[in-house]
C-alpha cells in the first residue's frame, strides 16, 4: 500500500485509541482486459491512496457514515462509488473496472496507457503475443517481426538485435534475470522458449540505448512481467505442436496469488517436414509458478520458479538436397547411421520481498539460483554422394545422380557434459519525489561452471581418411599412400572448471519537468561491473568497467502528437563462459569486456487516418565496438576466438507504421536497414555473421465484416541473406558468402466461440466458458525455402568444397484449440 498523506496514519492511530470507527475498502484496480491497473488515484474525502504495480489498494475510511469513493486515472474514465455505509471494523473488497478514454489535453490525444513512453522501450501486449501465428508463437515471434530484430530460423527462439549475436540480449522476468542452455547447437533441439506467454501481464522491449538499471550486455533488453492475478482462471492450448495449461488462484483472503503453467511440446511435425528424414523422439517440457503474498499492505513476497526437462533425441535416415544452378543441376545423397542423444535439464528458484516504505520509497531484496546439466552425446556415420542430376523431366531417371563427382563418408562423435550453477542475490530502491524518480541497485552473482568437451570429425573419401589442411599433415593423397596415424579432421578435447564472481551496481535518476507548455523527460544512470575469472589450470584475473548511460526526451506544445527521443552510453558484456573459452576448449581468463557506444536517435508520431488512430516510429542509430571477440556461427551455436582483437561497427535506421488498419484490431507494418562490419587484427572490415541489411515485416489482424469472430492473423518476414560461414579451416577473409534471402509467412484463422465480449446466459452449453477458440495455422504459406547453414562437402580429386544448403521446414498445416474457464 502506498499511503499519499499522513492523514491516513493519523486516523489509523485515532480507531486504535477509541477518537474515531474505521473501516476498510481494499481490492484491485483493471482495466477492460480485466488486468491490474497501477497508479490510479482512490480518494474519499480528505483521505486517499494509489494502486500499486499489481493494481492493489487499502484505504482506510470512516465507519458508520455515507462514504464517497473515487477511482481516477488520466487515462480512463472515473469509477465513482456513492453512500457506500460500512460498520465498525468491516473489510469491503471492491474492485473497480476503468473504461478507456481518449483525453483531449491542450490538444494532443494521451495514449490509451495514460503515459508517453520516454526511455527507448516499446510495449506489447499479451493478447497480441497469444494469438499470432508462428512456429514458436510467444514473446520471440512478435519480436521477430521489428524492423532492427533477426533470426532466420523460425524453429529457434533466439534472436539478433541490431547487428548482435544471441548472447548480447538480456532476458528479465518479473526483475529476475533468466538464463537459456548452453550447449544448444540445433534450433531443432531448443524446446521451450523460458517465457511463458500464458502468464505473461506485460512485456517490454529495448533494442539499445537502455537506461543503467538494466544489465551489461551489449545489444537489447526483454523485460517480462508475469500476472499476479486477481480472479480464478483456468486456460488450455491444444495443437498439433504439443499442449499447455495455465492456471490463475487468489485466496479468499486476497493475500496469496499464483499463476502456473505446464507445456509439452514436441518438433516432430515441422523436423519431418525437412529433407533429412529421421526416427525423431523429441520431449520439451516444462513447469513455471510465480506466486505473489501480501504479508501486509506494506510488505509482500513474490516466488518464481521454473523447471524444463528437454529430452532430444534423433535418428537420421537420409537426405538428398538439390542444389546449384539451372545449368548445372547436382544433388547431395547422404544415407545414416547411428544417433543423437542430447539431455537439457534446467532449473530456476527466485525469491523476491518488496517493502513499501511510504508512498515515495520502495526497497526490494532478490534472489535466485539457476542450475542445468546438459548433456550432448551423438555418433552419426554419413555415408555422401556428390553428383550431377538429370534435369530432363521426360527422363525415367530425373532428379536421379548420373555421374558422381564425390563418393565418401563422414564420421562425428560429440560426448560434452556441463554442469552450471549461476546465483544471483541483489538490493534494488526507488524513492520519488517532485516528479524525479531515483533508483538504485547491487548485484553479487556467482558462477560455477563445469565443462567437458569431446567432440571429432573424421571424414572418408574413395577409402582414405582426409587430414586436416594444416603443415604438418601436408600430403598428396591418393596418389601416394599415406600411412601415419588417422587424426581426426576437426577434433576438440577439454576438461574446464571455472568459477566467476561478480558484483554490480547502478544509480540513476530521471525527472519529468514542464517548460513553456512543452514536456521533457531526462534520465541519467551509472553502472558498474567487477568481476574475478578463477579455476583449475586457470589464472585468477580481475577486471572493472565501468557504463554511463543517459536518454533525453522532448514533447513540444505542438498541434501534432509529437515526441522526440534521444539516447546514448557505455555498454559493456563482460565475458560469461563461452565468451572465455577460445576455438579448442580452452579458457581464457584475460578476455576483456566487449564495448560499445550506442546513439540512437528517434520520433514517434500519434495522429488519426480514416477517423482511427496510428502511431508512426522513426529511429536511427549507430554502435561503435571495441574489444570484440570474434565469432562464428553455425545455425544457432556461437564459438568464440576469447580474443579482443577486432573492432566492428554498426548502423541503420527503421521505421514502424502501428495503427487500426482494420477497425477494430491492431497491426504494423516494418521497414528496416543495417550494416555492420568488424576489422579483425587491423586485416580490414567484412562482415560480421549478423549483418541482415534488410528487413521488412507485417503483423496484420482482420475478420470477416458479416462474422466478426471469425479472426485472421498473419505475419509475414522477408529479410536479406546473411553470411553463411566458411568450411573448416577457411579464412574468413578469403571465403564470404550469403545465404539466400529468408522469406516467411505463417497464417493463422480462428473462430471465436466466446471471449469476454461474447457471454452466454446460464442454460447454454458455452455458459461456462470465458473464451473459446478454434482454429488452423499454416506456416511457410507460400513453401519458401530458406536456409539456415551450408553443409561443406568435399570433393576429394579436385580438393573443391561446396556448399550444400540445409534447408529449413516447408509448408506445414497445424490445429489449434485454445479454452478459458
């Protein structure tokens, strides 16, 4: 509870003296989507209170007499609850619902939230992530849809952020920092994204220029908040794809909430629709709480907790993949043995106490531990063959290999284990106070990590094993024998245990102030970052960094809905453990702290088309990198060079058109550009495995004007090639090429049989239910075929490699159920 005055400690003293009778109205504010509104002022005379962060609110008024209260936001319309008489000591609950209301103020129209976001994050709503169609359909999806945001692997999760790899994004829930596997190379292994888009209330994202509350890393910040709810709710999802269930409780008493989920998901309909087939016995699973207990209106205890149970296992049949060019038609044959057999287990408790001081000052104390052992164990034999094809469609042997240019077999062998234990314990605060907002945090993590890597790769060709290109394997086969030891083409061998400690903090200070009827907004914030790398056979190292950061905001007394931002700092990563451990295994201690500067500059634009209301974004920026280490990506596993000896760069500009194309519903439309480019050794700039170009994205809903319920929602992707790597041993320097451009779109259509604006009376079947759905989803509409990565196969006579594109899903139809109760 936050109290706005000392009137209400005073009454509070008076009742326990016997000068006055009290009594108490307390419950949760919501708006129309039935989520907690904070924030809203509740008065009754001379005695008031705000709701808090979760809607909540206990005010203490006058028993025995007519009482008048009101509930306001700038946002919505006033609830007003007339000659409410509570006796002596009686406890009323009350939970209003606020309307939405455009507010016209010296002519420029509010948002429908109430506020003007000012520090470079962007909003969505859950409703949005539940009901967009996509393979992984939840928080990654919409994300994948901004013009500044890559991944062209619509089974994974992961994502890139202007220029990033997947390791330079944070990812909070309810102020929690979470973690994903680390030794996930396939996105066909990953599973179950951490977020939960059932118990998502809210979601926040940044794609740079975050203010210094946030942590060290280098390119974005998800910030996830789960529900606590307010009244019972039971939901379930059925498809094709695997099943989830939510469920929302609160006590009689109002004091104790939870929401919990549990999904299953298994790959098989998407992975058996790739040209490699397989024996594939997939299990992702996992169960996630988070309860929330008011100990009393100033104090109250929040408990997340999370365990996933990946389970991968495949076992590869064949494959053929047609490639080259109209002229030159050839095909890749590859028949298998053997399997894989990899094991992800993770899990994650968090604690959190939130004390109200007063209504100006909140203190918090947050813990967590996350823990995972993962498991990557394969012996796969593949047996090739590399040829020309018969492209005369009147043939009997079309699309059969004519003449085989390379006929030879592969071996790979993986047994890595890894056992990490990550705890985090912090103290964060804010204090208000005249429009200025002040917050402050520490953090202390500790990081054990236990690795062991055994991998090798030997390759066969024409009954000869090929050696890797190095000097002192350097030999003429098959022309003369070669008798010395076989030795593996790529191998890798390590044995690590490493422990890290680091200790944080941040400050920083924003205000809100009004000169000549225009607005501005400033935030300035200071982090820092110690940390000590120590283990066995490793060299104790500390270091320090240090990241001001500050985002400036104007919003001019204009006739148009204007608002300028501005945004720039220091953001460092300092290395976590792949980050330490170089190409063979091997750790690093004295890797540095990647850098970079961030500018980045924006407009947003609210104005009204066709008597409905838009939102045009306009951002720009630019990022300098220093100290950066080097990476190469293969699908979705990054190995890093643990040097610092490249400097890189990015820049690019987005723009985003979000409005009511249809009324009624929401969509966007998204135009993006960037270029970024590393220097590596002073050699010269190439591109980086992440440089997109360009990007283009649309998220849009429609129904059928005669049938409303019946819904349509597509998004649809198209985004230029990125680098796609090089064979083993190549230089980067002499060997760039792009993967072709990555066109998607996935298509989902329902019909709503009930929702909160469509209630059955108490004699019909549908009475019961809260919503509704069924519906279909086709992804890959149009069949694209994109690629993820090349398969690099060697022609031993003439020592060419090619690049055999590894395709990803086709055009994959899935049902889809979705129930409320």
């Amino acid at each position: 509870m936050k109290l706005s005055n000392v009137q209400n400690l005073i009454i509070l003293l008076c009742s326990t003296i016997g000068f006055a009778q009290n009594a108490t109205i307390s419950g949760v504010v919501l708006d129309e989507n039935n989520k907690p509104l904070p924030n809203v002022n509740i008065t009754a005379k001379d005695l008031g209170t705000i709701s808090d962060s979760d809607g909540f609110y206990l005010l203490e008024i006058i028993a025995d007499k007519e009482n008048t209260i009101s509930f306001s936001h700038v946002a919505f319309k006033d609830v007003v609850l007339e000659n409410l008489i509570l006796t002596t000591n009686e406890t009323f609950e009350f939970n209003p619902v606020l309307k939405n209301d455009v507010t016209q103020i010296d002519g420029v129209t509010v948002t429908a939230t109430g506020e003007r976001t000012t520090n470079n994050i962007l909003n969505i709503t859950p409703e949005k992530i539940r009901k967009i169609p996509g393979v992984n359909s939840g928080v990654e999806t919409i994300l994948k849809l901004l013009p500044g945001v890559s991944s062209n692997n619509e089974l994974s999760t992961q994502y890139a952020v202007r220029g990033g790899n997947y390791d330079e994004n944070l990812v909070y829930v309810n102020e929690i920092e979470v973690y994903r596997p680390f030794l996930i190379r396939s996105a066909q292994q990953e599973g179950l994204s951490f977020v939960n888009s059932d118990l998502v209330q809210n979601v926040k994202f940044s794609a740079g220029g975050f203010q210094a509350k946030y942590g060290d890393k280098m390119s974005s910040v998800l910030d996830i908040k789960y529900k606590t709810p307010t009244l019972f709710s039971l939901r379930a999802d059925l498809s094709f794809l695997g099943a989830s269930a939510s469920l929302e409780t609160i006590s009689k008493n109002k004091k104790l909430s939870s929401v919990s989920g549990i999904r299953y998901r298994n790959n098989a309909l998407l992975v058996n629709s790739q040209q490699t087939q397989s024996n594939f016995n997939p299990s992702f699973t996992d169960v996630q709480s988070y309860l929330t207990y008011h100990v009393s209106p100033k104090f109250q205890f929040n408990f997340l907790g999370n365990i996933s149970v990946n389970d991968y296992k495949n076992e590869p049949i064949n494959r053929q993949t047609n490639f080259g060019t109209i002229d030159n038609p050839q095909a890749l044959i590859v028949y298998y043995e053997g399997q894989e057999t990899n094991k992800y287990n993770t899990a994650l408790a968090a604690l959190k106490g939130s004390y109200f001081l007063d209504e100006n000052t909140t203190i918090k104390l947050i813990s967590s531990i996350y823990h995972t052992t993962e498991e990557e164990y394969s012996d796969v034999i593949a047996a090739y063959e590399l040829g020309d094809i018969d492209s005369n469609l009147n043939s009997d042997t079309a699309g059969q290999v004519l003449t085989s240019r390379g006929i030879g077999s592969q071996f790979n062998r993986t047994r890595n284990d890894l056992d990490a234990l990550i705890f985090n314990l912090e103290h964060k605060g804010n204090h208000t106070k005249n429009n200025s907002l002040l917050e402050w945090g520490v953090k202390y993590t500790h990081e054990d990590i236990r690795d062991q890597l055994r991998e090798s790769e030997f390759i066969d060709s024409a009954g000869y094993s090929i050696r890797p290109p190095r000097a002192e394997f350097t030999n003429n086969q098959p022309e003369e024998p070669f008798d010395a030891p076989l030795v593996a083409y790529n191998g890798l061998s390590a044995l690590n245990f490493v422990k890290t400690n680091r200790f944080s903090g941040y400050i920083q200070i924003g205000t809100h102030k009004t000169w000549n009827n225009t607005d501005i907004y400033y935030n300035a914030g200071l982090r820092s970052h110690h940390w000590t790398v120590s283990g066995t056979g490793v060299d104790k190292v500390s270091q320090t960094v240090v990241s001001p950061r500050a985002q400036f905001a104007i919003k001019p007394n204009w006739e148009k809905d204007m608002l300028f931002k501005l945004s720039t700092g220091i953001y460092h990563q300092p290395p976590f453990y792949r980050e330490l451990r170089d190409s063979t295994g091997t750790i690093q201690p004295n890797v540095k702290a990647q850098k970079a500067f961030h500018l980045v500059a924006s407009n947003e634009y609210s104005f009204q088309l066709w008597d409905r209301p838009f939102t045009l974004i306009s951002e720009a920026y630019y990022k300098k990198l220093n100290n950066v280490n080097p990476y190469s990506l293969e699908d979705v596993r990054i190995r890093y060079t643990a040097t610092n000896d490249t400097e890189a760069y990015v820049y690019g500009a987005e723009v985003r058109l979000n409005g009511a194309f249809v009324p009624g519903t929401e969509s966007w439309v998204s135009l993006g550009y960037l270029k970024t480019e590393e220097n590596r050794d002073n050699r010269g700039y190439i591109a980086r495995p992440t440089d997109q170009r360009f990007k283009f994205g649309i998220l849009f809903q429609d129904y059928i004007p005669t049938i409303p319920d019946f819904k349509m929602y597509l998004n649809l992707v198209y985004q230029t090639g990125v680098p796609g790597g090089s064979p083993s041993y190549a230089d980067p320097y002499i060997f760039q090429n792009r993967l072709r451009d990555y066109k998607r779109a996935d298509l989902g259509i329902s019909y709503i049989f009930a929702n909160k604006d469509k209630q059955y009376s108490n004699t019909h079947w549908l009475h019961s239910f809260k919503e509704l759905s069924l519906g279909f989803e086709i992804f890959n509409l149009f069949n694209n075929q994109n690629s993820i990565t090349n398969t690099w196969v060697r022609d031993a006579d003439s020592k060419n490699e090619f690049a055999v594109p590894n395709y990803l899903t086709t055009r994959v139809l899935n049902l889809r159920l979705g129930i409320r109760l």
